[in-house]
C-alpha cells in the first residue's frame, strides 16, 4: 500500500485498527536466543574496538 491508496485519514485508521486486531490474535510470545552473555562479550568487544579506534567513535569522550 503507498499514502494515496487511501482515500481519507479514517480509512487508514480502519485498516490499522483490522491489523492491530489480527496481529494481536495471532501473536506469539518471540524467543530470544541473543543471551545476556552474549550481550556483555558483544560490548566488551565493541569496548575494545573503540579503545583502538577512537577516530572512528560515533560516541564524544567524556569530559
């Protein structure tokens, strides 16, 4: 669907509220498989990247 295969702002609240109503019927609770380990090594890792790296940092270094 693209903006103008809706003819006013009720008919896209209409279809969004037929979505939210059947997603919400179907829905499944999502198993993670990303543990909290996993989480810390990934941030340690990006820790020391950006130690050996800090030109390419998006964060600003503390003050």
């Amino acid at each position: 669907m693209a903006p103008n295969d809706f003819t006013d702002l009720a008919q896209v609240g209409n279809r969004l509220r037929a979505f939210e109503d059947r997603y919400n019927a179907t829905a499944q609770p999502f198993q993670w498989k990303f543990t909290h380990s996993d989480l810390d090594d990934l941030l340690a890792r990006l820790d020391r990247h950006t130690a050996d790296h800090p030109e390419e940092s998006s964060v600003a270094p503390a003050a």
